[in-house]
C-alpha cells in the first residue's frame, strides 16, 4: 500500500503528519510513504532527514489579517500577497497531480493549511481516496473545502466543541490530534543538571509557536526581574527574536543570568523541556495544546488575536472551561499581571495539581494510531477495489 501524506508551512501542520507516519509503519511494515509539502516550509527542512520520500510543490495562502471580508480583499498589501499566491496555487495543483500521476497513491492523507488544499483537490480530480485531518475547534479553510470531497474527516477535540453541520455525520471520526511518541521519553532532572538549573525551583517555559511571539517575548521581558525572583525560565523566544532575548539577558545580575535558558528554536529537546517545567506560556495552536495535554502541563494561554477564523481563541476556551488552563486575551495582559498569576499559582499548589490533572483528562495518546488505521482502512477498500477491477 502506498499512501501520499501532505501538510507542512508550519510545525503545527508538520509533527503531527509525522507522527502518524509512524504510526502507519508500525500498522503496517510493507506501507510505501512519500510526504508532500511546500517548497520553503519547516517540512522541507525536517522531512528528507528522516528518509521519508518528499516533494516540495507551490502553494499559496489565502490571508485574512482583517475581520471585514471586504478588508480583506480590498487592502492593498493582502490583495498583492493574495493575488500572487492565487497563481502559486493553480501551479501547486498542477504539480501535485503530476505527483500524484506518477507516484500512483491508494490513498492520499491531508493535514490541512495551505499546501494540503491543491494536493487534496488533485486527488479529487484523480479519484484517489483522500483523508483530512482538522486539529482545531474551529476548522480551516482549507479543511473546509476538501472535506466535501474527503472519504472520513478526522477531528483532534471532542464532537460536543465542534461545529461540523456542514460536513456528513458518517464522515467524521473523533481520533484525537496525534502527537509524537518521543515526546513522553523527557529526563526532568538530567535535562535541568545540563543546563545548571535548581531542580527546586519552579521552571516556567515561554512557547510562543513554531515562529516564536514578539508579543510574548515582550510581555516576559517586561517583568522578567520580577518572575525570576519566583523560579527559573526556559524561553523558546523563536528564530527571529533569539538574538533580541539574549541582548536583554545580558541586562541581569550574573545570579539570575544562570535561571534562564534561550533557544531559538527546540526539536530533539523538546520531551526535555517539557518534562523540566512546572507551568507553560504559550499560545494556543492545536499541536501544542495536545502536547501540554499529554505531558499534564498545566498552562496560561494567549490566544494569538489574528490567528485565521480565531481558532486559537475558540482552542484556548475549551482547555480554560475544563480547568486545564488560564486563558488571557491579549489586550488584558501585562508583563505584571503575568508575575501575579504566576505567583498566586507557585502559591497554590492544589490548584496547579488540579490543573495538572485536568490537562491529562483531555489527551488522548492513541490519536496517532486512530489516524492510521483510518486511513488503512480506506486505502485497503481501494486496493482491493483495483483488484476486483484487474
């Protein structure tokens, strides 16, 4: 059986498709995979390093930085930007349905974001099977469109949090988000001994996404005197504002020098890092979410305000409603009223052990494995259908 997986732009449309990747290896030992993403995202980056086949076709966004639908088509800057990728779009359908053509898939699995649309539209026009799969609460659009066409719709929270009235019922299958198995493996104590870390301190940890937050690393940045003074900081502060946090560490007393850690960005550390800390800072994106989730990582979550469709805000309720979370818009947060939650909750340990477990409540570590026998299932209808044909 061969099956073509394809997501990518970002981590969040990336780790997951990988994780189920595995998971289809372990199902099935003679399963050929060959993943398809953008030509300039993370995927293509980590993707060829672990042997899986891959292709880098074109793809393009449809931006919507404003909440007004005439904004956004009449802003002069989005208009550009979406008129040029329109053109990358038809060319990344043409590209994928070349792929496709030649690689001869029995079933073709979507993760959704911008470079699953083309592809998934090619396995329409081909015939072939195709799954998606929807991380957040609200669905994007890419997801929306092919769902008409997908055999099964699989989705990572719960039904009652969904509105899917658009989609056939038979359709969808409540999987889970998949995340990777690694991520369980970290070493709490060996991991803060080689970074000189008091284990015990609290240990807080800023995630700002796979692109990292200005908004974020401003905010800790505000007070980070002051949230030293209750533990100790792991900031994954992004590519692009590495350089800035380091400029601003350099500011601190030599002591609380040693009680902050910079990265850019985490891979392989990443069980580590999670293992190590106490409580999270981060924004809402599904993969993170389900990470923290399996990890039991109570968290204080800030939805990034102009996240497509809001879906980071509509994620972050349904964590902050069942007790797993803290939930901040951006415009109620400051660097101070940062230092006091974090302090109220070093304070209140029932209440970040209850957190703890509420986050636990909403993993499900099987997603994975939920994902590929899905979409075994399907490509095995089809294999045996080209049989019965021949």
């Amino acid at each position: 059986m061969k099956v073509v997986c394809v997501g990518g732009g970002t981590g969040g449309h990336t780790l997951p498709v990988l994780a189920v990747i595995k998971a289809l290896e372990r199902a099935n030992n003679n399963a050929k995979i060959v993943f398809v993403g953008s030509k300039f995202g993370i995927e293509a980056r980590l993707v060829p390093k672990m042997g899986i086949k891959y292709y880098g076709i074109s793809a393009g966004k449809f931006r919507r930085y404003h909440k007004s639908k005439v904004l956004n088509i009449v802003d002069p800057t989005t208009f550009v930007k979406n008129f040029t990728d329109f053109f990358r779009f038809i060319r990344g359908i043409g590209e994928a349905r070349t792929i496709l053509i030649h690689e001869k898939p029995d079933v073709v699995f979507a993760k959704g974001g911008f470079v699953s649309l083309p592809v998934g539209l090619a396995a329409k026009l081909l015939k072939i099977p195709l799954i998606t799969h929807e991380s957040d609460v609200v669905m994007g659009l890419a997801n929306r469109r092919l769902a008409r066409y997908a055999e099964k719709v699989c989705v990572s929270f719960p039904l009652k949090d969904l509105d899917l009235s658009e989609i056939d019922p038979e359709k969808i299958i409540e999987t889970g988000n998949p995340i990777r198995d690694d991520i369980l493996m970290g070493d709490r104590e060996g991991y803060l001994q080689s970074i000189g870390f008091d284990k015990k301190l609290k240990t807080i940890l800023l995630l700002g996404g796979s692109q990292g937050s200005r908004f974020l690393n401003d905010l800790l940045a505000e007070k980070l005197e002051k949230i030293l003074e209750l533990g100790q900081v792991i900031w994954i502060a992004g590519e692009r504002d590495a350089d800035m946090v380091n400029y601003r560490i350099q500011e601190l007393k030599e002591d609380q020098k040693k009680r902050v850690k910079v990265y850019g960005f985490v891979t392989s550390e990443i069980a580590d890092v999670y293992a190590a800390s106490d409580i999270v800072i981060s924004r809402s994106g599904s993969n993170v979410l389900f990470e923290l989730a399996a990890m039991g990582k109570p968290a204080i979550l800030v939805p990034f305000d102009d996240a497509a469709g809001s879906h980071q805000l509509a994620n972050a309720k349904v964590f902050s409603r069942s007790g797993a979370a803290y939930l901040f818009r951006q415009h109620d947060l400051t660097g101070a009223s940062l230092a006091h939650q974090l302090e109220y909750l070093f304070k209140n340990e029932k209440e970040l052990g209850s957190m703890a477990s509420s986050m636990r409540s909403l993993a499900n570590l099987g997603a994975s494995d939920n994902v590929a026998q899905a979409i075994l299932k399907i490509g095995e209808e089809r294999l045996e259908q080209t049989q019965e044909i021949k």
